[in-house]
C-alpha cells in the first residue's frame, strides 16, 4: 500500500469487528467476537497516526508500544509486531479481548476525539493469536541465579510475576489452590469471551520456555504457611486476587437459587457445567433469572445464564426464559466493558436500571420465588465522583424471578493470610503496599493484583506483576537487604486505588 | 496426581482408601478434609480427612457410595490416581481438656469422629462414644473406636447388631445419667440436628461438623454457605465445625437438596455409561479370542 497522507488515514472508517450472530450465539459458549482476518488488521492498522507524541500509550497500565507494533503490522512485518508487542505485553492475546480499552488505551488515542479511535485492542488480539499460533518471539531464560522465589496464586499478576523473574534466571514456584491455573481468566471470564485454551496455552508455554513449576492443590495458608514459604524461598510475591463474593445485606440471601456470581461462573467455566451431565458438576438455571450488579462480573454471568437457559429451551422444548440486570445506578454508569454491555443487549438481556433489590422472596419449599426492588433516582455525586442512588420511597415493586445471582463485588480472601505475622492490611481487606516497588508490611513479600487493590483489571493485575518482580529482581541481585526493607515514605493506598 | 495405595471395601457401599498425598499428610489435624477430583470430568467433593501419617505422606478417606462420584471413586482400584487432593481445608477441631466427652458417629461420619475422639481422648478427656449405622453392613471402625473410647455404645437402626435404636437414644440416656461436659457428633446432618436437639435441654456445648454442598472449598463461591446464630458463614473457611445450638438445620437440609434432581440425572448417566463401556470391554474380549 502506498503512504498515504493523515486526512486519508482518517477517512478510513474504524473497521468492525466480526462476530457470531446474536441470535445464534445465545445456543452455545463459542467465542463471539471472531477476531480480524489479515486485510482488516492492516486497514485498521492504516487508520494510525504514528503520533511523534503517541497519547494511547498514557492509556495503556502497562505502556504497550502500540504505534510501533501498528507500524510492523501494517507493513506486514508480522515478526516485528510480536516482538515490539512482547516487550511490554507477553499476554497480547488475552489483554487483546478483555482490556477495557474505551477506558484505558483507547480513550487516550488521539483520533478518540474525533468518534472513531484505532481499534488498538483488536489489532493487540490479532497479534497475539498470530504469535500464540506460530512462537516467533521464545520467552528466553537468563542464566540460571540460583535465587527461588514463590508466587502464591496464578491469575494475571502471580504469572507475569513469574515470567519476568523466570526471565531473569530466577527460579519460580507457584502455589495455586485450586486445581487449574489461571485465577479469574480460567474460573470467572466464560469461555465465549476468552477461550480456555488460550489461557492454557500461555501458561503452558512460559512454564516450558522458563522453567516455572506451578504446584496446584496448595492452598497457601492451609496446606502450607506463607512463613513457611519465607523458610523455603528467598522472596515471595502474593497475587491471590480478590476472590471473596460480598453477598447482599438482604433477607432471603440463603434461599435455594440464591447464588454468588463466583459460584455461578466456576461451575460454568473452571467445572464446565454447561457440559452436564457428560461433566459432572451440576448447575441450574431459573426461568427467570436476576443478576444483581452492571460489572463485568454481572455482564459474564447473565449471557451464561441467557446461554443455558437457551439450550435448555433447544433440548427439552418450552421458551427460555428471561435474565435481568438489576442496576441500581443507571445506563451510563454501567462499570462493565463496553463491549460486553453491548453483547449482552444484542443477546436479549433485559436491564433494570436505577432499580435496587430490598428482599429477596422465597416460597414454601425455601426457593426463590421473586425479588422485591425498590427504583432509585440519582442525587449528589458521592465519594467516586457518581451520583448517588437514593430510592424512591414507595417505588417497591416484585420482579418475578426464580433465581438470583449476585454479582456487587469481591474482596481478597483471607485464607492465605493464616496463620502469618506481620502483614499489614486495610479495614477493606486489602494488602497495604508501597505502590510504587509493591513491597509489603513483611520483609521478603510482594504483593500485586485484586489482593492489593480490590478487584480492578487483568491488565492492571499483569502491570503489578512487573513492578513487583523488578523490585524482587533487585533484591536478589543484592541491591538493597532485608533492613532497608520498609521505607519511610510508604503510605497505605487508598481504597480503590 | 495422587495415587491410591490402598483401598477396602468396608461394605458394599462404604469404601476406604489410602491416599499418596505428602502435602496434605503433613499439616493434617483431626476435623480438616481434602476436596478431590477423580479426573478431568469430575466435579469437586469434600471428604473428610478421618486419618494421616506424616512420615507416610499418606491420608485416609473413607466413602459412602451415595451418588455418581462416590460411586465413580468407588470403582477405583489401587494404583489408580486422582487428579486433585487439595488441603487439608477447614478449621482443625479445638482440642482441650474437657472432662467428659461423648462422641457420636452416625453412619459413614463415625469416620471423621474417629481422628477428633483420639484427639481428645490424647488430651485427657474420658470418651463416651455412641456409634450407630442402618444396618450392621454398614457400621464401621467399630475396632478403632473402641481403641480410643473409654466406653462404647453401638446401635443400629434395625437391631441387627449392637442395641435396636439411633444414636440419640443412648445419647439421651447418657446425658441423663451422667455428667458430661461437651459432645461431638459428626453424621449426616439429619442425625446431626436431632443431636442438637437432644443435648440442648441439658444446655451441654455441643459441636457438630456440617456436610453443605461445595465447589472450590477455599472460600470462593460461598456455595457452602450456612445460617449460625442468623449469621452466613462459609463452613470451608469457618467451619466445618460449629456450635450445634446456632446451626440454623432447616436451611442447611433445605440446601443439600437443591441439586435432587441433576444428582439423579447423573447417576442414570452414569449407569448407562458403565453399561455401554462393558459391553465394549466384552465385544473387545470376544474379538480378542477370535483373533487369539
Ligand atoms: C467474571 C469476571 C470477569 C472479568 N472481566 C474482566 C475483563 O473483561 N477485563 C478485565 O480487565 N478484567 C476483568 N475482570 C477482573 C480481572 O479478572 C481481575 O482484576 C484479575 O484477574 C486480577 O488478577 P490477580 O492475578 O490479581 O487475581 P486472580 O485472577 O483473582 O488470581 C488469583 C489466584 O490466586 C489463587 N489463590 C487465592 N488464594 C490462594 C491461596 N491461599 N493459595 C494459593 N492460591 C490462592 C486463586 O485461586 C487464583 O487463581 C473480571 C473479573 C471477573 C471475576
Ligand atoms: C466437610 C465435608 C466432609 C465430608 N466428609 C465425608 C466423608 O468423609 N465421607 C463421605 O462419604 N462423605 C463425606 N462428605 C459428603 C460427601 O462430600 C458427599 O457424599 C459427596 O459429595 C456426594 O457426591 P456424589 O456425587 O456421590 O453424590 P451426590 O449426587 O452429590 O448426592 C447423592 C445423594 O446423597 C446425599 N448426600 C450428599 N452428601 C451427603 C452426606 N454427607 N451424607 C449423606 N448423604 C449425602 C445428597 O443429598 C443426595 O441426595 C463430606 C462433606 C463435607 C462438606
Ligand atoms: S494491554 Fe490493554 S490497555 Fe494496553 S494497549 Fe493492550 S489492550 Fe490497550
Ligand atoms: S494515539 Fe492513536 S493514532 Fe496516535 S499513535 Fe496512538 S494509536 Fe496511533
Ligand atoms: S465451597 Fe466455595 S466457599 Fe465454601
């Protein structure tokens, strides 16, 4: 293609994205957005700017080189965007798909301002999966230190953690509880958004080319101590994510077909109950289903629900049946990606905005029978800069719904802080760290991810991996010793910080 | 992977195995289980942990065949592997010096009794055990129970062995007669309840270790979530031992039945499955021969 000027650049319209019919995808948990064939990624690659200044990057929690990787994609070179997109970025084909990058990387894009920024998150995917499908770009293992570290839990922070000490000669060792890795990206996010086998195929490759053992079945804080770990190990980095379900403070919270999100989600996705009964974790569906909450989380679980209630419908005959969203803020808070807000529109969930539940009612047997909602009007913006939700008195009404699932969020689970000293936390749960090396309150542990910050981003989880690990790195190199540890000027983060 | 070295058949339903599993062995404490997965298919279940040997790295589990994977792990042989063995999970049982201690095991839950009532018993407690089963075939452990009561009392619901009657009758009658500072009781959770129920006119503190249905069992999915004293508590992180007075039993009853009709569903699957698989293995055999 020849070079073309700016004002032809943005002619070119943003390309769009291929996907499975909404009506169609709502039978099965295939992926919904196909990804780009090769001539799509490099006209969308056209629309770059190759800003001298390049704003998108600001956007981005680990500082991909995103008009550099655009460059090689649009003259082809394939091995030059792996390579530029590698040195910032070793899970492209997963942050591709989930990053929020109307939020991040996107909204920082000059061309932003004017509707239509790069679709820098489908060219990242596009990458990813050419490098995922053909290893151009070996993750390569310095030599060998001689320094081990444990990572506790395996989600997006633990294993970038992992790869970039691996990558330095360090050797690693993860404890994961449960029996797959993954944290959230194998358990929460279904299957039809980030197919398992990409997470899988990740981790298996950074395990072969560096070396990394992860030990599954280890619940740290039961199985073995983090003092123990501190024994065994020269440093210890803690991603154990935000795992907890905060349940509501309704009555009927323990009725049958009452159920957390998390609990929804693993049986679906980490147990594949979709598959039941040729799997064998059981799951049910309500006719009519109420997720509470407008998040990713609340996003995942409703089109799981819409999925199995229309597969039941295939199998046994007999209509669907309804998902709701039950928000209480309204439309344009919605905290969920954008693009999965949408999906879920396209596939017929049905949402309840400014409406919030005060009851959830059950019938003779204990189930669910309905849930009482009370609608809401926003007043004075509260402490995260949103309008407050305040209801309306004598607004109740019942929706008439035979399952709840709560999706209002998650703290860190406590578990893995048994039986250990010295660890400093917040009155949220969270670990305090000094955000800018992510050391901890005890010498020789890290912590990085949801277990620091409450639940946030996979992105954002992979960046603390980073800081942490070369922070780590210079600790085994002997740069600073374990007195020097704790510095002055560490303050605890903030809340949601 | 973890291998099974050793398996019995306790009954036609009741199985025990050893467990290679050296990291569980080695911070095992009486009241903790392990949640295991047979193979890539299974789901996750939470068995308790009724004996350990640290220097072995071996546990002991044992099963009541009662849907498809216990009766999946039921055809496992030794030498065979399970694809998880996490823990051990749960609070370890507060073990003091009480004075007198009844513990009571009801069927398949005279198992885990048997590691908390050695414990005690270790800690000076006189043990006054009360074990019961259906049916005679189906009692267990009877010879190790008795290694760690001071007194044992066994019972089946149909006279077949021991005295005609369940376990709260003989409870009732102890409590009646004699001073008894705390009681144990682990079965299936109606026993359990009718336990609270007996020892609560005599105000005795008495513990119980609840059996909910559970996934991760590390305090993910709040799936194993029960009401104590009005309050949701998760009872893999929290429990599995409670104070039996504040377990709100209807609902924990009401929650183990959600799944009724998937769990039927999947032992039909299952049968059907095994069916079709033996009469392959025995088309492959006829083939053999043929050929052979
Ligand atoms: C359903 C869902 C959808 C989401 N969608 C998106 C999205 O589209 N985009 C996005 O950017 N973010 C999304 N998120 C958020 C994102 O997944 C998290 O912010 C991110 O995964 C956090 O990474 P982490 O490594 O800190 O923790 P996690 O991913 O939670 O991993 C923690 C790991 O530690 C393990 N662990 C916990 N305790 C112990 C212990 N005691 N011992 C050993 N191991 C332990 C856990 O089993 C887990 O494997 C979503 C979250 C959920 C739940
Ligand atoms: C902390 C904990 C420790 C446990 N320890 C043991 C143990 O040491 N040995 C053991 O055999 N079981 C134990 N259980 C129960 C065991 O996990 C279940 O029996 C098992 O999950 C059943 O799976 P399944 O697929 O075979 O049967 P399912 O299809 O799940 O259930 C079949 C039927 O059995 C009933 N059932 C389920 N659990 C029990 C139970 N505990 N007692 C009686 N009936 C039940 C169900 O309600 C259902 O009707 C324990 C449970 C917990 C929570
Ligand atoms: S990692 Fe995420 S935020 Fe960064 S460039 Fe890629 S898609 Fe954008
Ligand atoms: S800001 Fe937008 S146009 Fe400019 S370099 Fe980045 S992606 Fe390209
Ligand atoms: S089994 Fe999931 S929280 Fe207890």
């Amino acid at each position: 293609m020849a070079e073309l000027t700016p004002k032809e650049r943005m002619q070119i319209p943003r390309q769009e994205m291929p996907a499975q019919d909404p009506l169609e995808r709502r039978y099965n948990f295939n992926e919904v957005a196909l990804g780009f064939d090769f001539e799509t990624a490099r006209r969308e690659a056209e629309r770059c700017l190759q800003c001298k200044n390049p704003t998108c990057m600001d956007g981005c929690p680990v500082g991909v080189l995103i008009p550099q990787f655009i460059r090689h994609l649009r003259e082809g070179d394939m091995a030059g965007a792996v390579v530029a997109m590698k040195e910032r970025n070793s899970l492209p084909a997963i942050c591709g798909r989930v990053c929020p990058q109307e939020v991040q990387c996107e909204a920082t894009c000059v061309l932003a301002k004017r509707g239509a920024p790069v679709a820098i998150g489908r060219l990242e995917r596009f990458v990813g999966d050419y490098e995922l499908a053909r290893r151009t770009c070996p993750l390569v293992r310095a030599a060998p230190t001689g320094m081990r570290v444990a990572v506790v839990g395996s989600g997006p922070a633990g294993l970038t953690c992992a790869v970039e000490l691996g990558r330095r000669g360090h050797q690693v060792t993860i404890f994961e509880s449960l029996h797959a890795a993954g944290g959230v990206l194998i358990y929460g996010i279904p299957e039809f958004r980030l197919p398992k086998w990409i997470v899988h195929a990740e981790i298996d490759y950074a395990m072969e080319c560096l070396g990394i053992e992860i030990r599954t079945d280890h619940v740290v804080g039961r199985t073995i101590t983090l003092d123990e770990l501190l024994a065994d190990y020269d440093a210890v980095f803690l991603g154990t994510g935000a795992g907890l379900p905060t349940l509501l403070n309704v009555p009927g919270v323990n009725l049958n077909g009452v159920m957390s999100a998390n609990e929804f989600l693993t049986r679906v996705n980490l147990m594949k109950a979709y598959l039941f009964p040729e799997y064998d974790t059981p799951i049910k569906v309500g006719r009519k289903v109420a997720v509470i909450g407008a998040g990713n989380v609340a996003m995942d679980a409703a089109r799981c629900a819409l999925r199995l209630q229309h597969m039941r419908a295939e199998k046994e005959g007999g209509e669907p049946g309804q998902v709701y969203i039950v928000y209480r803020r309204s439309r344009q808070e919605v905290p969920a990606r954008a693009e999965e807000f949408h999906h879920a529109e396209e596939e017929g969930v049905i949402f309840e905005f400014l409406t919030n539940p005060v009851e959830i009612l059950g019938d003779e047997q204990k189930r669910v029978r309905g849930l009482r909602c009370v609608r809401m009007q926003l007043g004075e913006p509260d402490a995260s800069g949103r309008r407050r939700p305040v209801p309306i008195p004598g607004s109740e009404f019942d929706l008439d719904v035979d399952m709840v699932i709560i999706a209002v969020g998650t703290t860190p689970n406590p578990v893995v802080f048994l039986n250990t000293y010295g660890l400093e936390r917040t009155k949220e749960g969270t670990v305090v760290a000094d955000m800018t090396t992510l050391r901890t309150t005890k010498p020789r542990v890290w912590a990085g991810g949801d277990v620091v910050t409450g639940a946030a981003t996979v992105v954002s989880a992979m960046g603390a991996g980073k800081v942490a690990a070369a922070d780590m790195h210079r600790f085994l190199c002997g740069e600073f010793s374990e007195s020097e540890w704790w510095p002055a000027q560490v303050e605890a983060p903030t809340a949601g910080a | 992977m973890y291998t099974i070295l050793k398996k019995r058949k306790l009954s036609d339903v009741t199985n025990e195995m050893v467990l290679d599993a050296p990291h569980v062995a080695r911070r095992a404490r009486s009241g903790q289980f392990v949640i295991v997965r047979i193979d890539e298919r299974s789901e996750r279940i939470p068995l308790t942990i009724a004996d350990y040997d640290r220097s072995a790295g071996t546990i002991t589990i044992l099963f009541q065949e009662v849907g498809k994977s216990t009766m999946q792990l039921g055809t496992l042989q030794e030498g065979d592997h399970l694809l998880t063995c996490a823990g051990p999970l749960g609070n370890p049982t507060r073990v003091d010096h009480y004075g007198t201690v009844v513990c009571v095991g009801g069927g398949v839950g005279v198992a885990p009794i048997f590691p908390i009532a050695r414990d005690l018993k270790e800690a000076g407690n006189t043990i006054i055990s009360i074990i019961g089963a259906r049916t005679r075939q189906l009692l267990i452990w009877e010879d190790r129970m008795r290694t760690v009561s001071d007194e044992l009392i066994v019972c089946t619901d149909d006279g077949s062995y021991g005295r005609k009657a369940l376990v709260t009758e003989p409870l009732k009658e102890v409590l009646e007669q004699r001073h008894v500072d705390r009681v144990w009781a682990v079965g299936p959770a109606i026993m359990m309840k009718f336990v609270a129920l007996t020892t609560k006119p005599h105000n005795i503190p008495t513990v119980v270790s609840l059996n909910p249905i559970m996934v991760d069992g590390t305090g993910m999915c709040g799936c194993c979530r029960v009401l104590i004293g009005g309050q949701v508590r998760f009872v893999c992180v929290e429990g599995p031992q409670f104070d039996a007075h504040e377990v709100d039993w209807e609902n924990l009853l009401m929650r183990m039945q959600y799944y009724k009709d998937e769990e039927r569903l999947a032992v039909e699957h299952w049968k059907e499955h095994r069916c079709r698989l033996e009469q392959a293995e025995q088309e492959a055999e006829k083939e053999r021969h043929r050929h052979g």
